[in-house]
C-alpha cells in the first residue's frame, strides 16, 4: 500500500464515525418530530418539510422511516468502531450502507415525483448516507481484495431487490395509500375528512399558483385537496378571483378563511383541524 493509500485509510474510519453520528443525531431529531408532531427548525409551519413528513410514506406500520435511519446509521457506527476482521467490518458496512443508500435514493424519489414536496432534513440524511456508501465501496480493495467482482454483483442486487420489493410493499400495498393515474398520492382517511369538513363548513384556501407554500400546504392534502375550497389570487391563474381576495384583504400566501377568521401562511393538518373543529383524528 502506498503512502497516499494508507493516508486515505488513516481517516476512513474516523469520517465514517463522524458522519454516522451526525446522521444519527438528524434521524433522531426527525423521530421525535414525528412523536411530537413538533415544528422542524429553518421549515415553516406547512411548508414542503411538513409535507414530507406528515405523508403517508413517512412510516412503515407505525415505525417512523427516520427511526429506521436512527438504526441504520447507529450500525453503521457500531461495526466501524468495534474490533473485527476487516473482510467482516467492510462486508457488514457495505450492505448497511447499500441498503441505507437505495432506500434513501427511493425516498428521494417519492418526495421528487409522488409527495412533490422536499424536505431538507431528509435531502441532508440521503447525502450523508451516499458518502458513506461511496467511502466503503470505494475500499473495498484494502478490506476485502478476495471478493470477487461476481459475488460483490450479487451481493449488491440482492440488496437492491429487498430494498426495493420490501419498501414498494410495505409502503404501498400494506398501507392504506395509492397513487392516481396522475400520480398524485392518495389521501388516507384524515386528510379526506379534513378536507371535505373544511368545505362544508365554509373554509376557503386564499393563494397563488405561483406560490410555494400554497402548493405545499394542497401537498399535504394528498388528492383530498381536490375538495379544499381554493381561491386562486393571481391574476394570471387558472379560475382567477383576484378581486375577491382584495375585497378581503388578502395581503399573504396561502391565507386560510376559516370560521370567518382569517389565518395568515400554511398551516399543518392537525392545526388546521383545531382550527375548523375538525375532531376525528384516526
């Protein structure tokens, strides 16, 4: 091994240990977010963070995904600062960091495509684990050299086809949540009776198209949001009723009219169910 080999290795194990606690400490913050339904730090109350978080993808049987990710980089840390054969540690912290790099990229691609939503806690944990994956692959000639490039193959789909088959499964098909032919996530049972109480009972969803926090507070909705009585501000929209919002001195977006008070920036479900009246919380 040449000088600048064994440099690389000198701080491998030290930058894996960094990272790891630093991605279990964001997954444990993310987990007792989830328990307390608390507002995340630098997010907005409604904001595309809470989106994410209070989708339905957000869990798998009631165990938090953040709490999975607690677990995850918690092994990760473990098998690095424990005393055991390199062929060991590195095979061990390959399928930890594999398994944890495709879940986070299938994560990733459900808040891009499904959610339409992008929460910055999650982006910042899915980036950690891609280094960690690429640092332990990336040495796999110094702790394992006799694995062969077939069985590493193998090793690797297998990872991948549990991953993805058991998250497609659990996440889908054993909840109670879909995907419109548009794609759009289907709302659970709270997020339609919210949506249809807020309607019946006179609430109106004051925004712009051109709005972010409006299309992350209607994200939040999932496909219920068909049913939030939405008045579109900007001229240029589609249905436009800017001077309705100006009769009523809608200054700021989304601004919700309910009960008829008026309440200014996005706000999450459960809020807006105490502010409607709304009491069934399954």
């Amino acid at each position: 091994m040449g000088s600048k080999d064994k440099t690389k290795s000198k701080y491998f194990k030290p930058i894996i240990l960094i990272l790891s606690v630093i991605g279990f400490l964001l997954s444990v913050y993310l987990t007792y977010l989830h328990y307390t339904e608390g507002q995340a730090a630098f997010c907005s109350q409604g904001s595309e963070c809470d989106a994410v978080r209070q989708s339905s993808y957000s869990s798998i049987f009631g165990i938090p995904v953040a709490l999975l990710g607690a677990v995850g980089y918690a092994l990760i840390f473990w098998f690095t600062y424990v005393s055991i054969s390199k062929r060991a540690r590195w095979l061990l912290l390959y399928t930890i960091s594999l398994a944890g790099f495709v879940f986070s990229a299938y994560l990733t691609y459900l808040e891009l495509f499904v959610i339409k939503a992008i929460c910055l806690y999650c982006l910042v944990s899915a980036i950690i684990m891609t280094i960690i994956f690429v640092m332990v692959a990336y040495r796999k000639s110094e702790f394992y050299p006799k694995l062969s490039s077939l069985h590493t193959a193998v090793l690797t789909i297998c990872v991948l086809g549990v991953v993805i088959i058991g998250s497609n499964a659990f996440q889908s098909d054993g909840l109670d949540i879909g995907l419109d032919a548009d794609g759009t996530m289907t709302a659970n049972s709270f997020q339609l009776g919210l949506a249809q109480h807020l309607r019946q009972s006179g609430a109106k969803m004051y925004g712009s198209y051109k709005c972010s926090h409006c299309n992350a507070q209607k994200a939040l909705f999932g496909d219920a949001s068909k049913y939030v009585d939405y008045v579109e501000c900007d001229p240029a929209g589609q249905n436009a009723k800017p001077t309705m919002c100006l009769s009523r001195g809608i200054m700021n977006y989304p601004t919700w009219e309910i009960n008829g008070k008026y309440y200014e920036g996005a706000k999450s479900l459960q809020e807006l169910s105490q502010l409607s009246g709304y009491n069934n919380t399954q």
